[in-house]
C-alpha cells in the first residue's frame, strides 16, 4: 500500500449530517424569569418609594433629630444624594427576601429527582428488549405536558422495523416463498409458490438474472456460524450463516431470495459468492458500488461474471428506477408496485443492464475521476452516476412488510384525543406511508385526504394547488376557527393533508421577489386545519425543515420529535422535546434525544400521565415559591410606615434565614414530586384532561396575579391583624409588655402556618411522607422558635429574642390571634375554589369531583353491607 487516504474533519459523514444542538428552555422556565423580572420592579419600587417617603417623613426637623437620636456633625455635612443612595440599597437588602434565589435551587431539584420516576416505571419498561426509558436531560420534564405537535418517524418508530420478505415480481410473474404452514415458519423451506403462469425461456433468463441482482446489489456482510453445539455444519448449507446490515431492508431481501433458492456466501478477495438452486458456487467480481444516497433513493453495483460479462445491477425506489427504464414490463410492475404500496408494503424495484469492455472502462475512468476531484467531489460523484444509471432493463419488484408496532394506533388515538397534532414524517413511498396512517388511525375513513405532491403541482402550478387546498379547508369553517388543540373534530369535515418532499423544497424555496412568506403561511394555514398531515419523500434535513417550520409560526407551540435512526437526529434536536427510540437503527436518535423510550406505545404514558404531572407540579412550585414571598416580606413593607422607615427589621435574623431553608421548603419539593391531582389511571383513560394544561395555562397572567394579590391580602391580614391586636397594650399575666420582637414573631407564626396550611388545602394525594413534611415542618418550627428563645445562646452578642416566644404563647389572646387570622387568611382561597368548583368546573375538577363521589358512595355501602352482616349475625 503506498498510501491511504481518508475522510477527516467536516468532510466525514458524521460533521456533514451533523446539526449543532439549540439550547432547549421550558415554557416553565421561561415564565419563571419573567415573573422574576417582575418581581424585581416590585422590590425596586418598595425600595424607592420607602426612601422617598423616609425623606418626606424626616422633612420635618423634630423627627430628623430627636431629642434622643442627635445627629453627629459628619453626618450633617454628609451628601444628601449619596444619603439617600446608601438608603435606597437598604431598603434593596431589607427587601430582598421577596426574591425567591431558593425556588430555582429547589426547582432543580424537583426536576432531577422526578425524573426517577420516568425511569422506574414498570409499565414503560420492554422485556423484549431489556430496555426501560432514559432520561438524557432533566430541564425539559414539565415540556412533556405542553406538547401540541408530535413529529413522528414512521420505519422503526409506528413499525417494528422487523423486515419481513413477502414477495416479488419478475417480468409480471408474482413469486412467494411458502415459508409458512398451518401458522408455523418453516426455517429450511427453499420452494417457491408461483401465483401465476410460469414464465418461458426468456424469462427463465431474466429470473435468474433477477435473483442474482437481488443478492449482489447490496452492503449486506455475512458472520459465519459454522459451529452449532460442538459440530460443524455443512458448507452448502443455506441456514449456516448470519447476515449484518445497517439497512434491515437489505437483509430481509437477502434472506427472502434464499427462500426462493439463491444464497449469499460472502465477500472474499474482491468476489462475491452465492449458491444457485443446483448447490452450485457462482462468484462474480465486485469492480465497483455505486452507493446509496436519499437524493438518488437508488444503489448500484458493477460486477463481472466468470465467464467475463459485465452486468450493472441496479436497485432502488420506483420513483428512481422508472424513469430510467428503457426495457421491460414496466406497465405490469408498475401496477403490482403501486397494489403493493396501498397494503402497506415497502417495495424496491430492481433493474440492469449489461455492458461491454468499453463502456465499463469509460464509466470506471468518469468514476475514478470524480473520486478524485479535490472540489466538489460529492456533485460530480452524482453527475457520474447520472450519467451511468441509464438505459436500463426492468427486472422486477420486491414487496417487504414492515409490521405496526403494539399500540401505535391506540397511541395515536389518545395523542389526538388529548389536542396534540400528529405528523408523519417519513421517507417512503406515499403510498405506503399512506397505508401505514390508515393502519396506526392517523388517517380515518371519513378523513379526506388531500395532496400537495409533485404530481399535483404538475398538473397545476403550485399557486393554484395551495390556494384550492386553502379553500377546500376553510369551506365548512369559513375561516380559521377549527381549534389548533382538538386533532379530531365532530362538528366539521376532517382533513389530512399528504405532502412530499419535492413539493415542499418548492413551498420553502424563495420566490423570484426575494420571499417565500405568502407560500408558508398559505401552507401552514392549511395544516392548521387539517388534523393530521403526511409528509412523505422526506429527507433528513427536510424533517428538521418541517418542525422548525410550526416552531417558528406565530402560535409558537411546543413541538416534540421521535424517531429510532440517525435520519431522525436533526429533527430531534430541531424540536422543543427530542424523544429516541431504543431501535434496531443502533443508538445514534437514543444519544441525540432528551428522552428515549423503548416503544412508541410508551409516548402515552410519558405525555398523559408523567408530562401532566411534572407540569402541575412545577407549576404549582413556582406560584407557591412567588406567593409564601410575598406572605414573608410585604408585613416588612408595611412595619416602615410605623417604624420611621429606619429600616428595622420585623423579623429575628434567625427566623429570616431560615424562612426559605427549613420551614417552608420540604413541604413543597415533597408536593412537587409526589402531588397527583388525578390518578394515573384516569389520566390514561380520560386523554382530554391533557387540555386543561395546554398553553401553559396554570402560569399564564391570571393565574400569576391571583397568586400574587392573595399573598398581598394574607400579609395585610397577617400584620393589620396583628397590629388591632396589639393596639391596646397587652400585659402579660406577670405584668410584663409586649414589644417590637413579639409582634414580629407573632405575625412570624401566623404566616408559616398559613403558607403551610395552604399547601395542605392544595395537596389531593396524601401519603406519610407528605403528612411528616407539612406536620413535621410546623413542629420543627414551634421546637426551634423554643429553643432558640428559651436558651441564652453564649456565641450570640444580643440576647433580644430570649423568652419572646415562650411569652407570646403564655397570653391567651395571642393564641385566639393566631387561630383566627390563620382561618381569615385562608378563607378567600377557600371560597374561591368552592365557587369555582360548583359554577366554572373544568373538566380535571369534574373527575375529581366525580371520583369523590364514587368513593363516598363505595364506602357507604360497605357501612350498610358492615351494618347488615353485624345485625343478621
């Protein structure tokens, strides 16, 4: 070898196909900051408007300088601006606490630790393969309750991409292999069933002919397995090796045509080898493989004979084969082709064509050119093909199954029940992605099918086929009012919408006036009412064009991506949630994704039941986080107007430290992992509850205001309470006062066992762990508030909250104060949810309240049953 050369850097495979990944941030998340933005012009405004109201309140001389407090002459001569300055940012770090640094700590947490809980789902985990879900990221779990378009692979991920060969077509005669008797598979059966006459002297030729180019045209590697329980098998046997491809495709043929008598032996030396029906030993040299690409959709191999003939076999798409086609039954192929097609079978057709010395010398001279070039190796690879790949004669056709996958239909169904748009994407014939939606339920009888393909935009310019489609849509609607959450509609005509891939690079190309935005809104506007769409045809990156194509369309909705192959990663990473299948395609979509799971089947569970979950929860979280905040810090607020605006605190130091850290965190980090509103159960059976979570509805405005106001209002209630309270002077029962640091533990008190309380109202399902967080919680912090007033602490220079608790609780009135402002802070909610219950339900409410009674009512009659049974006996 005098040299080697190789594919190094961008020019492998690997940095060619490869899309950068995006940054991916939940709606959650993006609602977290921008409350957080809000939240900091609220602690801004506090900040300034109790400066400048503490310059207006020391205006008067009286109060600048009291008697008592005489200012120094430094500070006389102090800067009024540089004052008021260093004012301002003590009311900053005075205010401060109502910024929740602590709800994203805990928000991370909640994410890491429930996605546990995807992973150790029994039900999610495939003993076929021994493979359960995989969480490769934690960011996106609440995402997978808001997903509203799910793009979807179709070989691999709705099939088993477990390649079954079925039959093939020579010359019009239609051959299949009886593998199967009385439902058994017969593993050593070589006959052939022929359904129709058998073919005469020529065609015998151009069987054989057909049969060899099935097993030379491919990439198909053999591992011996010579050696089965200690012996060794026969070297003509035609079960004693195992075929390896990157394409199950091209196994399943291999494996069907030594069915019908032909076997593949192996590549050795540069000739390949295979067993005729006599048990005779062919070899033909392989000179060269004109490889497989998804812009030509065909490959091609020249090989020589022993007797010296070159042929040129070729295999490919009919779309790609047809056209090229000089010779044969074409008109009787192209028929069983496309009856193939609408069953739902994957179909290659097959074709040749012999060449003499001379034109395999110029073709090996423009192909080791091309091979050479240092520019533009790729295109003028294909230019060289194009040139090679013609005048052929037409061999046949094969038909292989690709079963649907357990559940995909019943998947599909639910997805579309629940408002999510399901999207096909694939890079198969159009009818037999066709057939395979009709299979899985994404296309129904009464669906009307409408295309935008190639074959449209022929007969019709593109203008003309989207503007009859757009009328067709909105004939019944009148304009866009089909609901973009519902996938199915009752009260309307249902549409699906098949496009391929040469139609929609026309869609996506610019115009001549420098704009293609007319043709993609009219386009989208038609998906828009369409409840389920087809592409087909589709390569890699077009995938990624699609998704990216509604992510960016003016509604913004959360779009999620599955697929098993490394043809699928680009639109993994494109989409909001990238899920990977565990497949046969290797692990390159598992690696890429957010998310893999074993079977398309387990989508379900993982949007119905786990992404509603994670959704309410965390919901819930960041509303609880923003609300106990305001509980805590607005009394704060208020304590200036009466205190000078000194900036005093109203709480102890202690109890402002730990606020965030002990008392009030573990009851919400438990709610968030563990809160389930509905069961799991009825989340799977009812699809529809997904809607009430659409559109990030528990975190839209309405919801942050209410949340907001309602802490206001507690807090007013805590400290205005707390203040009538104290108006006239309390005397405790040894004649002592009540002071500053009482009041602040008082109003303290009543606010942990508020926010804490609240919680409890909001949890549904109650478990020990959720009593000893909530209880637990209110217990550390009575014990904490004894210990920490009832013990003179020696590392401590003041000593200010010593027996201020133990004080509090020793007057009687101070214990009826705490009862009752706790039950009028928590009334409003109360009231509100009682009313919103009965007058304005939604449908999770109606389940709940639904399910409420049916236990009441199942309890009831085991009382009576109990009751009966007890008098009888």
């Amino acid at each position: 070898i005098a040299g080697v050369a190789i594919y190094t850097g961008m020019e492998t495979k690997m940095a060619l196909n490869y899309q950068a990944k995006s940054q991916k941030r939940s709606a959650v998340e993006k609602s977290m900051n921008v409350f957080l933005i809000v939240y900091l012009c609220i602690l801004i405004s506090k900040a300034l408007i109790n400066t400048v109201l503490k310059y207006v309140w020391q205006s008067e001389p009286f109060r600048d300088e009291p008697w008592y407090n005489q200012k120094t002459e430094p500070e006389r001569k102090r800067n009024l601006f540089l004052q008021a300055f260093t004012d301002f940012l003590a009311f900053m770090v005075l205010f401060n606490y109502i910024i929740p640094v602590s709800m994203y700590v805990t928000v991370e947490m909640q994410k890491f630790l429930g996605s546990y809980f995807l992973t150790w789902d029994e039900e999610m985990f495939d003993e076929d393969t021994g493979e359960g879900p995989l969480v490769n990221t934690s960011d996106l779990n609440e995402e997978l309750g808001q997903i509203e378009y799910v793009f979807t692979d179709k070989t691999g991920t709705l099939t088993e991409n477990n390649m079954e060969f079925v039959e093939c077509c020579i010359e019009g005669h239609v051959y299949v292999p009886h593998v199967i008797c009385n439902g058994q598979i017969l593993h050593d059966c070589t006959g052939i069933d022929m359904i129709d006459s058998s073919p005469g002297g020529s065609g015998k030729e151009r069987e054989e002919l057909f049969f060899r180019a099935l097993c030379l045209c491919h990439t198909v590697q053999v591992k011996d397995d010579d050696s089965v329980d200690g012996l060794k098998k026969n070297r003509l046997s035609r079960r004693s090796c195992i075929y390896i491809s990157s394409s199950p495709d091209e196994v399943a043929l291999v494996e069907g045509i030594q069915r019908l008598g032909y076997t593949y032996l192996r590549l050795k030396d540069n000739f390949m080898e295979i067993l005729n029906r006599e048990n005779n030993i062919e070899k033909f040299e392989l000179l060269e493989v004109l490889s497989f690409d998804s812009v030509r959709r065909r490959m091609s191999v020249i090989v020589k004979s022993s007797t010296g003939d070159i042929f040129l076999f070729c295999k490919g798409a009919d779309s790609s084969i047809f056209p090229r086609v000089k010779e044969g039954k074409i008109d009787q192929i192209q028929s069983r082709v496309e009856r193939n097609a609408v069953e739902g079978l994957r179909t290659l057709c097959v074709a040749y064509k012999k060449l003499t010395a001379e034109e395999y010398s110029s073709a090996q001279k423009l192909l080791q050119n091309a091979k050479l070039a240092l520019q533009d190796r790729e295109k003028k690879l294909a230019e060289v093909y194009e040139k090679i790949e013609r005048d052929f004669i037409l061999l046949g056709a094969t038909a292989v199954e690709d079963r649907l996958q357990e559940k995909a239909a019943d998947t599909i169904e639910a997805l579309q029940k629940a408002g999510i748009k399901v999207w096909v994407l694939t890079g198969d014939k159009m009818e037999t992605a066709a057939a395979t939606c009709y299979a899985c339920k994404l296309f129904r009888r009464n669906t009307q099918i409408l295309e935008l393909t190639t074959k449209k935009i022929e007969e019709q310019s593109l203008h003309d086929v989207l503007f009859d489609l757009s009328k067709t849509v909105l004939r019944h609607s009148g304009s866009l009012t089909r609901d973009t959450f519902s996938g199915l509609s009752t009260d309307m005509q249902d549409y699906g919408l098949i496009i391929d891939g040469a139609a929609l690079s026309l869609i996506m190309k610019p115009r001549q006036d420098g704009s293609s935005g007319n043709y993609r809104e009219l386009f989208l506007e038609i998906c828009r009412n369409c409840s389920a769409v087809l592409c087909c045809r589709m390569a890699p990156l077009q995938k990624a064009q699609i998704v990216k194509l509604i992510k960016l369309s003016k509604e913004h909705p959360i779009t999620l991506a599955i697929g098993d192959g490394a043809n699928d990663v680009s639109m993994i990473l494109e989409a909001h949630v990238g899920i990977g299948i565990i497949g046969k395609e290797g692990r390159q979509a598992a690696r890429n994704s957010d998310y893999a799971i074993p079977k398309f089947k387990h989508l379900k569970k993982m949007l119905l039941v786990h992404g509603h979950f994670y959704y309410v929860r965390i919901s819930e979280l960041v509303q609880y986080f923003f609300y106990k905040n305001v509980c805590f810090i607005f009394p704060q607020f208020l304590y200036q107007f009466f205190c000078g605006f000194s900036q005093q605190t109203l709480y102890d130091t202690a109890y402002l430290t730990l606020y965030n850290i002990s008392f009030t965190s573990l009851p919400i980090l438990l709610y968030g992992l563990m809160e389930q509103h509905v069961s799991a159960d009825t989340l799977k059976r009812e699809p529809s509850l997904y809607r009430d979570v659409a559109k990030n509805a528990l975190l839209r405005w309405r919801a942050f205001i209410y949340w907001t106001f309602l802490g206001v209002f507690d807090a007013v209630v805590f400290f205005f309470g707390a203040y009538f309270l104290f108006d006239n002077t309390i005397v405790t029962s040894n004649g002592q006062m009540f002071g500053n640091w009482t009041f602040g533990t008082l109003v303290f008190t009543v606010l942990v066992f508020t926010v804490t309380l609240k919680l409890a109202l909001d949890t549904h399902y109650w478990t020990w762990i959720n009593h000893f967080m909530i209880w637990g919680s209110l217990v550390f912090y009575i014990i904490f508030s004894l210990l920490w007033g009832g013990i003179i602490w020696p590392f401590l220079n003041y000593q200010r909250m010593y027996y201020v608790f133990m004080q509090m609780l020793s007057s009687g009135p101070a214990w009826l104060g705490i009862i009752l402002l706790i039950t009028v802070s928590l009334l409003p909610d109360v009231l509100k949810k009682v009313l919103c219950r009965q007058l304005w339900p939604t449908a999770t409410e109606r389940i709940q309240t639904k399910h409420q009674c049916l236990s009441v009512e199942q309890s009831t009659i085991f009382m009576l049953s109990q009751t009966s049974s007890s008098l009888s006996f």
